[in-house]
C-alpha cells in the first residue's frame, strides 16, 4: 500500500474515532433544512487565523461559524506566556510550536554532528526526532547529548511521532477551529484530533558525528513579514526567537551562541530569492521557512546549489514527501493528504453534499484542493456537486464570485487560501450569501 493512502487511512480511522464524543460531531445536519442563502464555511490553516478575520472590516461578524483544520498541537499556558514574552502583542499561535521546533532540531543535529557544516547537521535531523532517550527542552536534549546520550526530542509539536525518512512528522494533531463574534476565533471550542501513523518514522540509524566543533551556528529566517500570509507571520517569528533564545540560555550549540539572522520571504518568489541570497551571503547554515509552498518550490534550487538546509515550519504541500532534495529539506508540519482527510471528515459530519471549493492556484492550493475533492468522491459525494474554483494567488478577482458561487446553490463552500480570503467572504455577503452561524 502506497504511503499517502496508508496515511490517508489512519488519519480517517483515528478521525471517526474520536469525533463521536465531540461536540460538533452532533451537528450532522440535513443540508435541505439549511436557510436560503445560508452557507456553511470552511477554512484550512491558511487563514484560520484572527488576523485574517480582522481584514473583514465590513462585515465585523461575517466569518462567525466559519471553521476549518490547521495542524495544531495543544499548547500548554507555559508555552503561549514565553511566546508572549518574546512578542506581547501576538493574536494567533498557529506554527508556532512548529516553527519552535524547526530551530531547535536543527541546533540539536548541529550539536549531535560536531559540526556547522549543513550535509552533516541534515544526516543528524531525522535521528533527532527518534529513537534515544526522550527529551523535550533544548537544556534537558543538549545536556543529554554533551553526556554522550542518543535523544529523541519530543519538544512541542511531534508528540504522536518522529520523522519519516523523508524529513517530515510521521503522525501530528490538527485542530478544528471556528470563528465566533468580532471574526475573532473561540478557543473553547478548538477541537484536537490526531492524523498519521507513528510507525511510518525512521529506522535508519544517524552516523556518528565527526565534525571538528567550530561554531557558530547561524540560522536565517525565510518568514512571512509581508505579502499574503502577513498576518501569520508573528507566530512563526516568536516561535523561532523564542527557540534561540532558549538554546542560548541552555549554552548554545559548540560551545557558542546560535546566530539569528533575521529575513522576510513577503509570501513572493521575488522577495524570497532576494532574502535567500543575502542569507547565502551571510553564511547560514541553516534556513527556517519558506511559510508558503509555492515560495519554497521558487526558492529550493537555489538552496540546493548553496547546499544548505531549508527547514519549513508550515509548508504542507504533498508533493514535498517524495521530491528530490538531495537531503537538505525538512519540515515540522505534516503533509497536506493528512489535512484533506481531516477537512473530508469535519465536512462529511456537518451533511454537506454539495461544496464549493475556492482555492490559490499555487503547490498549497492545487494540492489540497484535489486531494479534498477526491476523499469526497471517494466518501460519497457525487462529483457535479463539488465545483473547483481556483484563483490566481497575486491578482484575485472575486467580483464576481459571490454571483457565481450563489449560481451553485451549494450547501458549503471551503476557501484554501491567505488572507486574500477575507475578500472573497466579502464577495459572498455582498451577495446575499451568509456563513451558517453554530
């Protein structure tokens, strides 16, 4: 059996297993007895944010009862109070733990390898995340190393499981998030619901390291601070400075102090390469991102010819899991055929029938979008009622969508996209269109 469809398998069984005691599993509802004009909506990690909610200045409520999946992990108050230590003013925490990780496994290999050389800390990278003594604190993992000690770092969001072989979480927990008054996410009702299969991580042993210990290690961030997933950012940019922060405070990696060096990939292929060059330039060994997948496809080549390592915190797109990257990629989030069974299983359980699919015509949006459609076929749903309306990601045009999505007469519609979301929703309401309140 193929891995996706293993994958795809384990993710629904564990799914229906534990949405029969939640409460929105009590929400199958007969579409038919839905108000005209009512719709639910759905959202996928892309914009299940509140920032994106505040964009919809118009309709201060028009995204109430919208809900939709990101890959989230329970994050304990200790957590959330040192992400805010580093940033007060954070509104979301979606990647965060993510993007945490992804600095910290990276300094861990590096510590593991002796070396700053990044061929070697990526042969470490997968071992860090398996087998060993288990670890969650970069002072508890660092401290067991420099003791000669073998580690599998648990840390924030690989609980359920190590690394594949391909350089990505073998099993991670999604969240089911809906969006309640002032567009403002509630996280009471947040729900947590495991995906994957632990037993698909690595068995491979790590070699030895044999790097001669010169330092320091210097990690560059490829992070959104403009550009479409803007509003993500801030989340990815604690969870990374808190990391190094931590790592320092533990004794840093060599004997010295990790190096950040700060950058902006502005959701765009153009941005991105610039601020990939200047890295290159300033000798990282290691970079945290792209946020999107559609900028670390543009930006991946010139990564490889530099031969160092890029480590996303949120890039989803399945294709990644069999690409050839000569083992210089990795990624703390899980893969996007993990979240289409997730999106399948909230959807089927609401009694949606007959769905509209908006989505970014790039690698995060084609990707789900078909892999969601496809799990709803194969789940019962006739394929004329599911229309696919992707758009071009840098000039969108909803003028008329509302009209056109209306025309459809759906009982949902699922948006996969970045902030441009909160013009569509706007679209839709000008309409008539209303999201289905809880």
């Amino acid at each position: 059996m193929r891995r996706d469809v293993r994958a795809f398998v384990a993710a629904t069984a564990a799914l229906v297993a534990i949405s029969g005691c939640t409460a929105s599993t009590q929400e199958i509802d007969d579409p038919l007895s839905t108000p005209t004009n009512q719709i639910r909506l759905y959202g996928t990690d892309g914009n299940m944010l509140n920032g994106v909610g505040d964009l919809l200045t118009e309709h201060p409520n028009g995204m109430v009862g919208m809900k939709g999946t990101t890959p989230l992990s329970r994050l304990s108050q200790n957590f959330k109070d040192r992400l805010r230590s580093i940033d007060p003013d954070l509104i979301d925490e979606s990647y965060a733990g993510e993007t945490y990780d992804a600095v910290v496994i990276s300094a861990l290999a590096a510590q593991i390898a002796r070396s700053t050389e990044p061929r070697e800390i990526a042969a470490q990278i997968n071992g860090v995340t398996t087998r060993g003594t288990e670890c969650d604190t970069p002072a508890e993992c660092l401290s067991l190393i420099r003791d000669g000690v073998d580690i599998r770092y648990r840390g924030i969001s690989l609980g359920l499981g190590g690394f594949t072989d391909a350089g990505e979480p073998s099993a991670s927990t999604y969240g089911i998030l809906r969006f309640a008054d002032n567009n403002h996410l509630d996280p009471a009702q947040t729900q947590y619901v495991p995906a994957g299969d632990a037993k698909q991580a690595t068995t491979k042993a790590p070699p030895p390291g044999r790097g001669n210990g010169v330092g320091p290690l210097r990690i560059g961030a490829l992070l959104p601070k403009t550009g479409a997933l803007a509003s993500a950012g801030p989340p990815l940019f604690a969870g990374a400075l808190l990391a190094i922060k931590e790592i320092n405070e533990a004794g840093g990696v060599l004997g010295r102090d990790v190096v950040w060096i700060d950058g902006d990939d502005g959701t765009s292929a153009e941005v991105a390469l610039q601020t990939v060059e200047r890295l290159i330039d300033e000798g990282v060994h290691v970079i945290i991102g792209a946020g999107a997948s559609s900028v670390t496809k543009a930006v991946l080549p010139t990564v490889l010819e530099a031969g160092v390592i890029l480590f996303s915190p949120c890039n989803t797109a399945a294709e990644f899991s069999t690409m050839d990257d000569q083992g210089l990629y990795f990624r703390t989030a899980p893969p996007d055929n993990l979240q289409a069974a997730a999106l399948t299983d909230v959807i089927m359980r609401d009694g949606v029938r007959r769905l509209v699919i908006l989505a970014r015509e790039d690698a995060y949006g084609t990707g789900l979008m078909e892999a969601v459609r496809d799990n709803l076929i194969r789940a019962g749903v006739a394929s004329s009622d599911i229309r696919t309306m992707p758009y071009h990601p840098d000039q969108p045009d909803f003028s008329n969508l509302g009209t056109e999505v209306k025309d459809f007469g759906p009982d949902g519609v699922l948006i996969i996209g970045f902030e441009e979301t909160a013009q569509a929703i706007h679209s839709m309401i000008e309409a008539g269109l209303q999201s289905r309140p809880v």
